[in-house]
C-alpha cells in the first residue's frame, strides 16, 4: 500500500510540471501570473466540490474544527504556492523556478526541525549546505553577483518552496479530521478567497471570453482537480517528507518542458546546478526514509 500510495504521488509531480508549462504558454500570452493562479485553483475548486457532492457522508469526523482549520492553513500554502511559482516562471522561466520550487524538502526539515520531529545531523546540516551551492550555480548569483540577479524571480521560487512545505503539512494533518473532498475543497475554498481581491479583475474577466479559455480550464483540471485528487490519495499513505521529495518528478517534467516545449535554454552550469539540487534532496530524504 506505501508504494501504492507512493505512485499517487509522482502521477500528480507530473501532472503539476505539465501545469507549470502550460503557464508559461499564457504567460507568454501575456495573461498575468496571478490570474493564471487564480483560475487554476478556481476551477480546481469547482472539480474538488463536485467530488465532495458525490460523497455524500463522512465530509468529516473527529473534529470539525480542526479540519477546517488545518485545510484552511493548508490553503494559505496552496495560494502562496501558485502565486510565488508562477511569478517566479514569470521572472526566472519554468525550468530554474520549478527547481527553486522543489527546495519544498529543505524547509520541510527546517520545519521538522524546529517541530523536533527531526534529529539535526552533521549529514543534513551538509546537504542543506550544497542545496544552497546548487542554487547559487542555477541562479548565477557565483557569476554575476547579487546586483544583476533577478531577485524577484529567485525570492519568489523559494517562497514558493516554503508554501508547499507549508501545505503538506497542514495537509497531512487535516486528513486526521477529515476526508479529502471536504479538505480539499476547504483549501482551494480559501485560496480562492485570499487571492481575489489580488488579482487583476479586469483582466480576469477577460478570460471567459478569450479564445484562451480552453488552456486555462485544462491547466485548472490537470493542475488543481486531478493532480490534487491523486496527491491527497497518495500523503494518506506516504510521510510528508517522502512525499516531498517522491513529487520530485514535477521539477524534471516541468524543466523538460520548458527546454523543449517553450524553448529555454539553460547553461551547462546551470543544469550542473539543478542536478546538485535534486539529487542531494533526494539522497537526504532516501537516506532519512530508510
């Protein structure tokens, strides 16, 4: 059943990198990050709610409260994680800000950490290190120094690491007290909420009537609905910090798709860079699962 649940897991990694270059198309549209964030977890909801209908006992059990409290931090993360990662897109391109991205597992320690879920080790404190070095040849920042960065683009990347850290976590906790229709649709519900006085609205009205309509209902689908759906089955048998790292196939699919779907080209020292990311994080995490 673990690898069962571990197979959930990487179908909606990868199902979330397509969603990320199916962004950067819009973007390149010129639709604005967060209204392509805004609509993908909107008619995420609206997929998710349909569900929750479908089953109509046992939305939840234990207490109702903590449920809803929980699904609603969890989607505070789910918002910051759009939101930052297609900023970041934006800024940086699918490539560097789905590997920024998928620093998830670091701040997942650092958070285990500070819970004292975690041991703080020699080896840990280490790979943390060369994360850190990894990034620092995806960026640039060793070349070009921190006044021609796009810190914007990078700051956002990470942010958007940190808010996916956030969500499996309050995700694996709301699942305690609840089932995941009524989680999830609790979440995409609050992260529909946070984000629409932020948007730009006139724009977003735009969409209903743009021959554009039809990517931005496949991206809220494939992105939030479907992906979401397999991603809750999997965490229920999976450790967040297993699941954090197995879902780092949505980094490599969205890198893939970038380089060859949009066309961005990334250096050879920044491929060196993106390898030394993933490949240290899942060492870490292998090696603290086993």
């Amino acid at each position: 059943m673990k690898n069962f649940g571990v197979g959930f897991v990487v179908l909606a990694a990868v199902l979330w990198g397509v969603s990320g270059g199916l962004a950067g198309i819009l973007m390149e549209k010129d639709w604005d990050p967060l209204v392509i964030s805004f609509y993908r977890g909107a008619v995420g909801l609206i997929c998710l709610f349909i569900w929750m209908i479908a089953r109509t006992k046992y939305y939840s059990y234990g207490s109702l409260r903590k449920m809803i409290l929980w699904s609603a931090l969890a989607g505070v993360g789910v918002t910051g994680n759009f939101s930052f990662y297609f900023i970041s897109i934006s800024h940086t391109g699918v490539a560097i800000a789905s590997v920024l991205m998928y620093t998830a597992p670091i701040f997942v320690f650092i958070i285990s950490f500070v819970l004292r879920m975690e041991r703080v080790t020699a080896f840990k404190i280490i790979s943390m290190i060369i994360v850190l070095g990894g990034i620092g040849l995806l960026t640039g920042v060793y070349q070009n120094g921190l006044g021609q960065m796009n810190i914007l683009g990078i700051s956002t990347g990470l942010l958007s690491g940190l808010s996916y850290a956030i969500y499996i976590f309050s995700f694996n906790y709301a699942l305690k007290y609840g089932e995941p229709p009524a989680v999830l649709s609790t979440a995409l519900f609050t992260f529909t909420l946070i984000l629409l006085p932020f948007i730009n609205h006139e724009q977003a009205i735009s969409v209903l009537s743009s021959k554009d309509i039809l990517w931005f209902i496949v991206l809220g689908i494939i992105g939030a609905g479907i992906s979401f759906f397999f991603y809750i089955k999997g965490l229920r048998k999976t450790l967040p910090s297993v699941a954090s790292v197995v879902a780092m196939i949505e980094p490599v699919t969205a890198s893939l798709f970038g380089v060859v779907i949009l066309g961005q080209l990334l250096s050879l020292t920044q491929i060196m860079g993106m390898f030394v990311i993933l490949i240290t994080i899942t060492v870490l995490s292998t090696r603290k699962s086993a």
